[in-house]
C-alpha cells in the first residue's frame, strides 16, 4: 500500500514518490504507471533463473480519481501486441 500513497500502522518511507515520480522525465519518456505484483514476479523469476516480465494496462488513475469502464478492448488490444512481439 506504501507505493500508492497509503499509511498501514507503519510511516512512509518515501512520502513524496508519486509526486516524484509524476515530475520525473528521461527525455520524452515519462512515468505514467508503476505497480506492485509485477516486481514480485521478476524477483521470484530472477532468484529462479527465469526471465519474467509484467505488461500492464492503465485502466484506473487514483490520483485523478477517473477510471475506464471500456477497459476491455484495450487489454485484448495489449495481449495480442504482447505476444506479437514477444513471438518475434
């Protein structure tokens, strides 16, 4: 819950990051998603001598409070991208 910006029994260690990671820029490149679950898979994946990746579609923005209730298409959309390439 830390990374989303919320407090459980234990202070933040880094209150500021999604402000930080809202104003960081890498060129052209910008921080429009991060989550959770994908860096346990490349950890479990790596410590196994396995390669592991997360491909993820932004359906909800807590911070603008606004969400895509049409999110279906997009996910069938990134799925057959997704294994494109990675048939390639």
């Amino acid at each position: 819950y830390g990374p989303q910006g919320r407090v459980v029994r234990v202070p933040l260690a880094m209150p500021d990051m999604i402000r930080d990671f809202e104003s960081f820029r890498y060129g052209d490149w910008r921080i429009t998603n991060f989550e959770m679950e994908g860096s346990a898979i490349a950890g479990l994946a790596r410590h196994m001598g396995h390669e592991a990746g997360t491909v993820c579609c932004v359906i909800a923005n807590r911070h603008l409070k606004n969400t895509n209730t049409d999110y279906k298409p997009m996910i069938r959309g990134l799925v057959e991208l997704s294994l494109e390439r990675m048939a390639a």
